[in-house]
C-alpha cells in the first residue's frame, strides 16, 4: 500500500491478491468528510469551550476556578476516579485472569456480566443504588440505624462509579490474554516459579499496555461521569458534586462564565487522557512490530 487507499479485491485468475488503489479523487472525499466531521463535531465545540471560558478575562477564569465549590467538585472527582480505577484494575485482572485461563460453571456468566454497564443506562445504574442505600431502600433502614451514609454523600458516588467502569479495564486483558495462552506462563511454573512469580515477571509484562490502555479509558469515563453520580449525589454544593454536576448546575444558573471555566478543566483532562492514549496506541503498534521480527 504505497501512496494510497488500497482495497484487496480477492484472488485473481492467476492465484495471486489483486490489490487495487482508488482513484485520487475518492481518497480526498473520504479525508475531507473525516476532517469535516472532525471539526464540526469535535474541534469546533472544543475551542468554544475555552473561548467562552476566557470571554471575560483570565482573572474570572481563575477566580472561578478557585471558588470553593469548584474546588471541592474538583477534589471530589479525582477522589472518585483515585479510588475506582485502583478497584477495577484488581478487578479487570482478576476477572481477565479467570476467562482467559480457566474452566469453570458460570464462566459464561461472568463474562456477560463484565459487560452489563455497557448495556444499561448510567441513570438506571445510580437509581439501582438508591434502591439498595436509600432511606426507602431494602437496607436504608439499617444503614440509618448505624449512622451510615451512602446515598447523598461520597461513597455512593464512589460506588456508582465503580460500577459504570469497571468493564473498561477487563475488556482490554481479557482478548490479550485469551490470544497469547497460557504456555509462557506453564513454562515458567515447570522451571520453579512461583504463580505470584510469574504473575508479575511473565503474565503482567505480556499485557501491560493494553492494561495501561484500559486504565486510561476507566480513568476518562470515571472523571467525565454524569448520569450515575447525578442520581446518587443529591447535588450537594461543596459535597457530593462532581465537575460535570457543578457545570450543570453553573450552566442552569446562568453563571455561564464559572460553567465553561470548569468545563475546560474536564476538557484539558480529556485532552491529556486522548494523548495518553495515541502514545499507548503507537507504543503497542512497536512492541507488536518488535516481537514479529524477532520471531
């Protein structure tokens, strides 16, 4: 493929892959739509966010960004995000770790569980948690009795944002790990290994990058969570909000200034997190290409 878009069209009469390049024309109609789409719907958003976040000067900029119910939405999704990543990288490896290499009832069942955030809606995800820890819930009785507090407060947050990323990880690991087998790992064992010695020298080298590739992805959805956390945080101010409730409570009180100054904080941490990633991605590539030419 030198210079083009290149399609392989089959074998031909002779047995041999007939590739063919289309012409110039098609190739800039497929780039221009990509770009069109890019800047319409990504690039042009992007730079309003930051455009209107500055219209009134770096120093409302700044001022609302230090105000303290900005600082403690801030605080509280970092402390959110620092605690469920940690959970579900044990979590995804436990799990990838169990799919990948072993036999046992309710293997299929596990499977399809790791998915279920991705099949139900983060508002359902929050309302299942209220249903559990609400005052109304089948243990909020006994939560209320023991002076324990989940639902409104930031351990409700944190668990409703477990739930909504704890596939991210686990979905990375597990295909890896399904498609290198376990030879190594059993190679490792017969020569006097450990399993905790192989788990870390052996196992964990073979995917870190698509386990670092899966931190981030859980770490840019736990930080840009909104549906869930909406339902189990009763929009406390300077309390159980997060960055995305605080700019949408902003946003609702015309206070459009302070709004989009903490939405481009999550848009610099989306930003950060998308280079994070390219670089995970060409690393990857290299490593890929690297072990094809030694073998």
């Amino acid at each position: 493929m030198a210079g083009g878009l290149t399609f392989k069209a089959g074998k031909n009469e002779g047995g041999i892959n007939a590739v063919r390049q289309e012409p110039a024309f098609v190739r800039i109609a497929i780039i221009a739509i990509s770009v069109i789409f890019l800047a319409l719907f990504l690039g042009i958003p992007l730079v309003a966010i930051f455009v209107e976040a500055f219209r009134k000067g770096v120093d409302v900029y700044f001022e609302a960004l230090k105000e303290p119910d900005a600082l403690a939405a801030i605080k509280l999704t970092l402390l959110a995000a620092g605690i469920a990543v940690p959970l579900n990288i044990v979590f995804g490896l436990a799990a990838s770790w169990a799919i990948a290499r072993f036999e046992f009832w309710g293997k299929s069942v596990l499977t399809t569980l790791v998915d279920l955030p991705f099949a139900i809606s983060p508002v359902i995800s929050g309302l299942i948690y209220v249903l559990l820890f609400g005052m109304q819930g089948w243990l909020g009785e006994w939560l209320a009795k023991h002076d324990i507090k989940i639902i409104f407060a930031v351990p409700g947050i944190v668990l409703a944002t477990i739930f909504v990323t704890f596939p991210f990880v686990a979905r990375q690991l597990i295909p890896l790990m399904q498609e290198q087998g376990a030879e190594e790992e059993q190679a490792a064992m017969t020569l006097g290994a450990s399993g905790f010695k192989t788990f870390f020298r052996v196992t964990l080298p073979n995917v870190k990058w698509a386990l670092i590739y899966g931190v981030i992805l859980c770490n840019a959805r736990a930080m840009g969570e909104f549906g869930a956390v909406s339902i189990v945080s009763g929009h406390i101010r300077g309390e159980t909000n997060t960055m995305p409730l605080h700019v949408e409570i902003l946003y609702n009180e015309y206070n459009f200034a302070a709004a989009f100054a903490v939405a481009s904080v999550l848009a610099v941490l989306a930003l950060i997190t998308l280079g994070l990633k390219t670089l995970v991605e060409w690393r990857t590539r290299v490593a890929v290409a690297q072990a094809e030419r030694v073998n």
